[in-house]
C-alpha cells in the first residue's frame, strides 16, 4: 500500500487521474473477492452480487474516462508514455520486473473498450444469469477477468502483460466450464486452457529472447534498444516476432490453433460476448500492436501475420456457411474477423487493426448479447412446455421477428455493421483494412492476393450472417404452436445494453471516418504516438483516385450481394426443424464437420501423445525397463535386505527407537570426551 | 526486530536451538500418554517454526556466505567437527521446512490413530535430521543428518503407510542408501585428498571448498559419487522410480514432507557441495550436456507421465519428477536467474506439492481411495475445498501471479543464455503441466457428480482449513510479491555463480545477438 501511495504522489511520475489507472484495477477485484465470498456463504444474495458486480465495472468504466479526459488533456512529454509503478515485483540480478501499468494512447482505448462493453454486458448478465444458481459465482469470475483483461492492455512490460494474458485464459477456463457438470463444458474449458498455452510457451521464449539480446522486458526499453541492438529483417528479430505470434495464434484463435473458440461456446452467452468476442480474444491483435516496432524490423514474420490472418478469415468463414447453432455461427465469424485484425497489422496497418477491434467489439457483442436474448427465449419457451428440443438450433427457429421486435431489430443492425454496409461501422473499419492491403499490393504484388481473400471473405461474412438473420427472424415460425406462445423479448436490463451497444454499431465508424469522407482519422491522430516509428519503417501505402473509388465499390459490391443471396438461398425452399432435418451430404458435410480438424488433431496429436505416455513410457519405460530391469538385476539384493528387513521391522516400536538411539549415541559419545 | 534478536542472542544460539528443540520434545512425547502425544508434538514444532522465524531478520544475507558460523571439535583426531552455519539458501529450506512441520501434525491429527507416540516422536526426530543437514557446515556432520533423517521416515512409511508400504520402505531405504554410502565414501576420500595436499585433516566444508583442486585426478569419481547420491534424492531421471511408491504409501504427512523437503535435500546438496566442489566435472560439456538433458527428459516425461495415472498421489509424485527437472536445469545452467529461479523452484514447490498431497490426504480420509476415477463432479458439494485444489493447481501449472510462475520463469529465462535448446524443449512443460493437472482436475472436482459415495462428501472443517491457508497465503505470495525472498537469496546465488563459473562476468556483459557473429 504505502508503495501506492508514493507511486500516486510521485512528483516526477504521471500526474492526475493518471496515476490512480491502478483503481481501474483495483475496484473489480474488489468484486471479485465480494462475489467470491458471497458465492461461498450467501448464494442467494442476488441483489448484493449484482450492485457490487456491475458497480465495480461500471466504476472502472469512470476510472477509464477520467484516465482518458487526463491523457488528452495533458499527453506524455517527450517519446516514453506515462508508467505508473506499483511494486517491485522480480527482482533477480539486472533483470529487475516491476508491477507497474502503461498508459498510454493505446492502452487507453483498451482499458475504454474493455470496461465500457465489460459494464453492458455486466449489465445483460443481470438479467440473463438471475435463474441460475450459480449467479454469485458467476459474476465473481466475470469481475476476475475484467481484472486481468486491465492488467493485460496496461501491463508495462512483457511479463505483467503475461500475468494478464494467462489470467484471462484462466477466466475463460472457469466461464466456459461455468455449467461444469456437464462433461462437454468442462472438457471445452479445459482444451481452451491447453490450447492457449501452446500459445503461451511462443510467447515465453519471446520473453528469453529478448531479454537475451536486449536486455529488457518492459515496452518503453524495447522500443528504444531494438532498432539499435538488432538487425532489421535478420533471422533473429523474425524468430521473437513468430514467437510472439504464436501466442497470439493461440489467444486469438487463428489457424492453427483456433480450434478452441468454436467449443467455447459451452460458456454462458454473456461469456462469449464479453471474453470470446469483444476483449480476450483480440489480445493478440493488442500484443502485436503493442509491440509493433519489432514487428516492423521483421517483414517476413509481418507476412506471416497477415496471410495467417488472411488465411484464418476466409477458411473460418467458409465453415460458418453450413451452421445451425447460431452460437457456432457467431464463434467462426469471430475468429474470422480476428483474421481481418492480423490482415491488418500484419500488413503495418496498426490504425486499421484496432479500429477493427474497436468496431468489431461493438457490433459482436450485439451479436452474441442478441443471440442471448433469442436463447433466453427459446429456453424459456421449451422450458414452459417442457419440451426437450435445442434452443440454440436455428433450424428451430424461424420467424421470431413477431415475438422479438427489438433484438431483431438490433441484431439487423449488426449484420449490416459486420457485412460492411455504409455508413454502419464495420463499413469504415473493414475498408480501412481492405484499403491498406491493397495499397501494399500496389507495391507488393504478392500483397493483392491477401486483398482477394479479404474480399471473398466479406461476400461470406454478408452471406452468412444473412443467412443467420434468415433463420432466425424471417421466413415461418418452426418453434412449435404451443412453444410460440412463450416466446417473448428479455426485461429492459437486457434490452437496454442492446440498444447501447446498437448506437454504438451504426455510429462507431464515426471514432475513424476517412479524409476522404471528410472525416477528421480521430483515432489515427489519437493513437499516432505509438505507431509513429513503426510507420516510418513500414508505410501504410493508401490507394489514391481511383484506385481508391474501385477498393470501396468492391467492398460495397462484396457485401450487398452477400446480403442478398443470403437471404434469397436461405429462404428459397422449407426448412425443416431440427429434428426432421436429412443429414448434410457432399461438401456441405465437410463443412458442417468443420473440415474435420477436430478429429484430425484427435487423432493425430491427442491419442498418440496419450498412448505413448500411458504404454510407451509409464508401462513400457518407467514399470517395465526401469523397476523392471533395474529390479532384475538386483531382486537377490532386494529380497535379501527385505528379509533383513522383516527381522527388524519386529512391529515393536521400541526396538526401533532403542536401535535408532544407540546409533546415535554411538555417534555421539566421541562429543563427550 | 534485528535488534530485539540481537539483544536476545539469537544469532549465537538459534542454529543449536533448532537442532535440539526437537529432539528434547521428543521425551514428553515418548514419555506422555498416547492421546497427548500429538499436542506436544504440535507445540514442539510450533515453538520451532517461531524461532526459526527471526532468522528473517537476524540473517545478514548480503555478503551471500554463510553466516552464524560455529565449530567445536568432535572426533579430533579425525577432523570431524560440530560446525553450523547458514545462509540466505539454507534459510529459505529451513523457514520451510519449519513451517511444514506444524501443518504436518495438525495434517496427521484424524489420520495416524495407532503408535502415536511413536509416530510424532519420529516426526520430530526427521525435523532434526532435516535442519541438520541444511545447516551443517562439517561434511562428515552432515553425512551423519543424512542418515539420521533417512531412518524416520523409513519407518513412517513402512509403519503407518498403505496397503504396500514394506516394499516402498525397503525401496526408499535401498535406494537413498546406496546413494549415501557412495558418498561417505567420497567424502573421506576427498578429505584425505585435501588432508594430503595442506597437512590438515578435516571435514569442514570451507577447508574443502578452498581446495578443491587437490581432488585432481579423482574428481570425475568423487563428483559421481556425490552426483548420484543428490541425483537419487532429487530424483533426476531414471533413478525416480523409488519416488512414486514411497509417496503412494507414506501417510499424508511423509508424501508432504518427501516432496516439500526431501526432495530438496538432493538439489541442495548439488548446489552447495556436489557443484561447487567440483565444478571442472560438472560443467565440464560433456557432464552437464548430460546432466540438462535427463534434466530436460524428467520435465518432459514426469509431465507425460504423470497424465496417465489412475492414481492421484501417483499423478503428484510424478509431477514432483518434472518440477525437480526445472530445480536440476537452473543449477546447471549456473546463471544468477537460473539459481534464483532454481531456489524459488525448490520453495514454491514445497508450497504446491505440499499442498497438493495434504488436499489428496483430505480426500483419501473421507473415502479411502484415491483413484481419480472414484471421484468427479464433487465441486457441488464440496465448493471450499475445491476451490483450494483448483488454486493449489493453478500454482503447480505456473500461472503468473502465483508461485509456481516465479521460480519456473527464473530457470527457463536464465538458462536460455546457456542451453537454448534444452530450455526450448523445457518451456514445453508449461503445456504438459497444465495438461496433467487440468485434466486430473476436471475428473475429480468438475464432470457430473455420477457416484453415490461422493453425495454426502463433507467440506474442509476447521482444522484442515488450518492447514490450508499458510499454505494459500504462501502460494499468493511468493506469486504476486516473491521480491522480499528474491532480494535475500540474490547475494548467494551470485556467490554461487562466481564459485562454479569462471566466466561470470562475460557471462554477464555477452549478449544473445547471433546476427553480429555472421
């Protein structure tokens, strides 16, 4: 505490509201030890858990704009951001970790972002959690993670960052087995931990390698020593970046390790909103946007991440065609649009990758908190009558813009946000991306191939989230007659997150809009700082004229006609309801199977890695070679001294000690001379 | 507080105190009745955990040599001594080791209910020979702790253990013995090495420290001799297959004593003798290439290993093999990291892995199995307890912000400058670990809650909590603020350094930039 406190009153550190980021902090983990301990003793009390749960967000949301209002006011003189420090926290030789937190430009629209989506969806748990006995638990992992998301986006140096990378990873672990007594859900938890921690151990090495070479782990000693310690494109600059993105691979679920994200929606809706679309899930976007200038002196490993990006969003939107869980859907179009993300930095254009987050946070989370409120009524409704049948199939949807005006209305928006339709966000962000790629291939050919599949990806971005919308608001209801009448919009706590978060939908392209709009590139200017050497290296290379008129027509074009032959394809013929449905055949198979990775990783790395430990290595190494072998040769000796072994183990306690004291006495009586 | 000790004398008197305590609280035990047996042996080991405390404080740790030096002759004639001393290393063992100790007796109150006196009196004795062999600066001395310590817990295994607990007895004694009596061997030879090269006969580890050049020739032999005694004990792979049965069958309170404490033994004897005396051998490439390696294969393997057992103490003890590998590499590595990560290994270790055994104890009391299999889903009932595990997990897994983290980043990040590729393949046990324990974890505590047995499982009472929560406290600690322990050991790890590595200082200006060599 008193290292806080002189933290606060530093007189040559950060000043203002500045210095107090660390309540940002401090006030959920507060909630979470709250919650924690309400869950343990008083479960029941559901007004406490929910004042404390979204107050200490909603708290943080007021800590993050004060901190905001501060920076723009008076930014950080000279280069370096604002460090507030906390404690000294490794200290080992000259390698000397302290906890302390950056803020800078970027953090700041982290730490917005998080706690402002965090306290919307916070909010939506309210209502949508209230049944569930768990609730108290429930909000105290939620309030977790939103402290280890902060520490995350503020950490100062790679390993603080890591404290917070693995901590989210162990919140997603906790949510997405909240309903843990269900088999699935706990193994989903558990494959995402182990998935992302393949991740983790890239990013680890990262962390030797550079303390190795540079001698430093924070942000501010990185950016300043790697442009004078290490050779710009040489291997070993390349090597730390593609370590790096491995564990963004990992936390952000790209190709090859995505694999995670679409079983994590065994977790609460809210959680998927919230952790699997809006904020963990783009920390590897942040991690190679923190780290940009490395990723600048690497121009091979900044390919990788924009064509495993590229790569990443197009084959993820392939798979979300032939979905029926209108979770699974949202699931591959995340991971799709994170893809963007990496197109994005990968390509230098770092403006574009968070405008992307930014926006994405938004209109996902509309997403995910709309397909809630569609669940929540599907469930109540079976529920009612007691039938038995899957609330999240779409197939067993159909026609619920009747019962659920509003979320459809809301969800609509959505899609026409994430489609790319102008003027709603998703429009501007997208562009952007689609813009800088392109603008590289005009000097890099290679770069074009990159803009074709970002394009292609937009068309099935329209196509199958039109396709959702189908299936789930237009055409004949296929709940069931008796279901139908239970169906019915969420209470005002849920509704009205939704609404914000529309507002924020149609309206976030405005945090952005180009010159050529005769927008004021907001967001560019504000987080220029911290991308300025980086674009000095690598320029963000725009289409000029014309160029520029057929990029945005393209974009326009891709999207409209996903649009629209989504909704003519889906509804050309009856849909029958889940459980009449013919299974799928052909490659609409392959797809529905997800290309089969699941089963290939099953069977490639899983089993084998299983059988070897249990046969090769416990039974064949360790009981046959080792005790048995090792046992041969000296069983004579063995049995031997067992014998021995039987005559003093007499099962008299006092022989034993008598024999065990004349040893030491015998020892000890040379002392006594 | 430092000078309230000094004014005490405590640094003249609390080394002996510490050694003698136990033993004096062994005659009430002995000589009370049964039922009593177990307060006086919980007040003993109190009453020594707060002494042991103020060395915290009264411990100068900044030269990183050992202090609070004592020597009085014992066998003249053959220049064997009593001599003691400490440093910030063989603090942090002993603080731990003291610590263990009441949570030991307060772990075994419902679970020993026969030969309790006997069981507590042997308890203490195995506290003896433990401090003992930390703070013994006579190498003959310490060879004596050694055995004095493998002889209680022979019994506590072979007596109060399990179903099989003769043959893990017999194969812990066959093991540590064969091991030590090599290395008594090597240390009378090693002395009369030195005796002969400056006409002075004696067992005091300064005296062979300083001239440990006279070994010559014999070094490669005297090295193996030591090595494979520390090895057995650590236990570096393949000498680990004692490990799994003593701990399946010690009691509670043995599993969490061999894995918190004696295990350390071994690493420690690597790193305050076997090592420094002959650092020639040890880090001679073709020794330490061997050394990293079965290091590098015990993490990997322990891990892999310790995913397929049906048995929880098994998966425990296995994951001991792999959390020790990381203790061996950061020694070899020779690094003021690696050392430092290496130490905060040994006691983060003590931390989890006592914990662990101690929750897999509580579980064993209410339904005397503990096959994985028996249980699952049991978070519903018992939420308190399983959230202990799950934190208590994490910590083993490493997660940052808790002390497993630590210890095992210190190693990975300090021999990455040394051995690249075997910390490579290292790093990769953050996965296997993760996958052992995750998994174990689900099948226990997650899953449906499918056996009957488990419905009317009981929570942690009183006591057990007790016994947790030093240990939860220790675990957040030493995660979130490890500086104050890091500070103190800093000085000796660099000693250590110094004394093994001759390049130290190149070692600490070079740095890893491969592009200037092409």
């Amino acid at each position: 505490m008193s290292s806080l406190l002189a933290a606060a009153a530093d007189p040559l550190g950060p000043s203002g509201a500045v210095r107090w980021v660390w309540l940002a902090v401090a006030f959920p983990l507060a909630g979470f030890l709250v919650n924690g301990a309400l869950a343990l003793r008083r479960p029941q009390a559901k007004t406490a858990v929910s004042l404390v749960g979204t107050g200490v967000v909603l708290a943080a949301f007021v800590v993050a704009v004060a901190v905001y209002l501060q920076l723009r006011a008076s930014p950080p003189e000279g280069t370096g951001p604002f460090v507030v420090e906390l404690w000294r926290w490794i200290p080992s030789g000259p390698l000397d970790v302290r906890f302390a937190f950056q803020v800078d430009q970027l953090s700041v629209v982290m730490l917005l972002i998080v706690t402002g989506v965090g306290s919307l969806i916070h909010l939506f748990s309210v209502g949508y959690m209230h049944a569930d006995p768990g609730y108290a638990r429930f909000f105290s992992y939620l309030n977790l993670f939103i402290v280890f998301m902060l520490v995350l986006v503020l950490g100062s140096s790679l390993p603080v960052t890591f404290v917070g990378w693995e901590g989210v990873g162990l919140c997603s672990y906790l949510l997405i087995g909240f309903w843990f007594s269900e088999e699935t859900n706990a193994n989903a938890g558990k494959k995402a931990f182990l998935v992302n921690r393949i991740g983790d151990f890239g990013v680890l090495l990262a962390m030797f390698m550079l303390w190795w070479s540079l001698r430093a782990l924070d942000y501010v000693t990185i950016a300043e020593r790697a442009p004078v310690r290490l050779i710009a494109g040489g291997g070993f600059v390349t090597a730390v970046t593609l370590f790096l993105f491995l564990g963004c691979v990992g936390k952000s679920a790209q190709i090859p390790l995505y694999v995670w994200l679409p079983d994590a929606m065994a977790g609460p809706t809210p959680v998927s909103a919230l952790i699997h679309a809006a904020t963990m899930v783009t920390a590897g976007v942040y991690l190679v946007a923190r780290t940009n200038i490395l990723f600048s002196m690497a121009p091979v490993a900044s390919a990788i991440v924009a064509g495993i990006g590229a790569l990443t969003a197009l084959f993820a939107a392939t798979i979300g065609l032939r979905q029926y869980d209108i979770k699974r859907v949202l699931a591959y179009s995340t991971i799709s649009q994170l893809g963007y993300m990496f197109l994005a930095v990968g390509t230098g254009a770092y403006v574009a990758g968070i405008f992307h987050l930014a926006t994405h946070a938004f209109f996902k989370a509309l997403l995910f908190l709309g397909a809630g409120s569609v669940i929540h009524a599907m469930h109540h409704a079976y529920h009612s009558t007691g039938a038995h049948e899957d609330a999240q199939d779409m197939r067993n949807m159909g026609g619920l813009r009747r019962q659920l005006p509003w979320t459809f209305a809301l969800m609509a928006i959505a899609t026409l946000a994430i489609a790319g339709v102008p003027p709603l966000s998703g429009f501007f962000s997208k562009d952007e991306i689609l813009a800088a790629v392109f603008g590289r291939g005009q000097s890099q050919p290679f770069w074009l191939v990159f803009w074709v599949m970002g394009l292609l990806t937009a068309f099935l971005t329209a196509f199958y989230m039109m396709r959702l919308l189908a299936l789930t608001f237009l055409g004949d209801n296929r709940t069931g007659a008796r279901e139908r009448e239970h169906v019915h919009e969420a209470p005002w706590i849920m509704t009205g997150p939704l609404l914000l978060l529309g507002v924020l939908s149609v309206a976030g392209g405005f945090l952005n809009l180009p010159a050529f709009l005769g927008g004021r590139e907001g967001l560019a200017h504000w987080l220029e700082p911290g991308f300025a050497v980086a674009s000095r290296t690598v320029p963000v290379a725009t289409p000029e004229g014309s160029a520029e008129w057929i990029v945005l027509g393209a974009a326009i074009a891709m999207a409209l006609g996903g649009l629209y032959l989504g909704w003519r394809l889906t509804l050309a013929k009856p849909i029958p309801p889940a459980r009449e449905a013919q299974p799928e055949s052909g490659f609409a198979r392959v797809l529905f199977r997800k290309y089969y990775v699941d089963e290939i990783y099953q069977a490639l790395l899983v089993r084998p890695l299983v059988g070897l430990s249990r046969w090769v290595l416990w039974k064949g190494v360790d009981q046959g070679l080792i005790d048995g072998a090792g046992a041969n040769g000296s069983a004579a000796l063995v049995r031997g001294l067992g014998w021995l072994g039987s005559k003093l183990q007499s099962g008299q306690l006092g022989a034993y000690l008598v024999i065990f004291l004349v040893g030491a006495l015998l020892l000890l009586f040379p002392l006594t001379r | 507080m430092a000078q309230l000790l000094s004014g005490l004398g405590y640094r003249q008197w609390i080394l002996h105190a510490l050694l003698l305590v136990p033993l004096l609280g062994v005659v009430p035990i002995l000589l009370g009745r049964p039922a009593a047996a177990k307060r006086t042996a919980l007040v003993v080991s109190l009453v020594e955990f707060v002494l042991s405390l103020g060395l915290w404080w009264a411990l100068d740790t900044s030269p990183g040599t050992l202090q609070l030096n004592f020597s009085v002759p014992w066998i003249p004639a053959w220049g064997i001594s009593y001599a003691v001393g400490i440093d910030a290393i063989s603090m942090t063992m002993v603080l731990l080791t003291t610590l263990l100790m009441p949570l030991c007796v307060l772990g075994s109150w419902s679970y020993i209910k026969t030969r309790e006196r006997g069981y507590y009196a042997l308890l203490l004795t195995l506290l003896t020979g433990i401090l003992g062999v930390f703070v013994a600066t006579d190498l003959f001395l310490f060879y004596v702790f050694w055995e004095v310590m493998l002889i209680p817990m022979y019994f506590i295994i072979g007596i109060w253990g399990g179903r099989n607990r003769l043959y893990a007895a017999i194969k812990f004694f066959l093991f540590t013995l064969a091991g030590s009596l090599l290395m008594l061997l090597a240390i009378i030879v090693f002395a009369w090495k030195v005796y002969g090269a400056t006409g002075t006969l004696s067992f005091a580890y300064a005296h062979l420290l300083e001239h440990r050049e006279a070994a010559g020739s014999l070094a490669p032999w005297l090295f193996a001799a030591f090595g494979l005694a520390f090895a057995i004990k650590v236990p570096v792979f393949p000498l680990h297959t004692w490990l799994p049965d003593a701990h399946v069958e010690a009691p509670t309170a043995g599993s969490v004593l061999l894995a918190s404490v004696l295990l350390k033994l071994g690493t420690y004897g690597f790193i305050r003798f076997a090592v420094p005396f002959f650092p020639g051998v040890a880090l001679a490439p073709p020794v330490s290439a061997l050394v990293v390696a079965l290091a590098v294969i015990g993490i990997v393997y322990g891990a892999l290993v310790a995913m397929v057992q049906p048995d929880i103490k098994k998966l425990v003890a296995y994951s001991s093999v792999s959390h020790l590998g990381f203790v061996m590499l950061g020694i070899w590595a020779a690094t003021t990291q690696s050392l430092q990560g290496a130490l905060m290994v040994m006691i983060g270790h003590g931390f989890s892995t006592g914990a662990l055994f101690f929750l897999v104890g509580m579980l064993y009391e209410r339904r005397h199995t503990r096959e994985i299999a028996a249980f699952g889903g049991i978070a519903k009932v018992v939420p308190v307890f399983s959230l202990i595990f799950t934190v208590v997990a994490l910590s083993s897994i490493g997660l940052p912000g808790l002390n497993g983290f630590i210890g095992e980043f210190l190693v990975l990040l300090g021999s990455f400058r040394v051995h690249p590729w075997a910390t490579g393949i290292a790093t990769t046990g953050v996965i296997f670990a993760a996958a052992y324990l995750l998994w174990a974890l689900q099948r226990i505590i997650f899953n449906r809650l499918d056996k009957p047995e488990n419905e009317s499982l009981g929570d942690l009472n009183r006591r057990e909590l007790l016994v947790m929560l030093p240990l939860l406290a220790g675990i957040v600690w030493l995660g979130l603020y490890p500086a104050p322990v890091l500070r103190r050991i800093e000085p000796a790890a660099v000693v250590y350094v110094r004394t093994v590595r001759g390049d130290y200082d190149a070692m600490r200006l070079s740095a890893l930039a491969p592009e200037r060599r092409r």
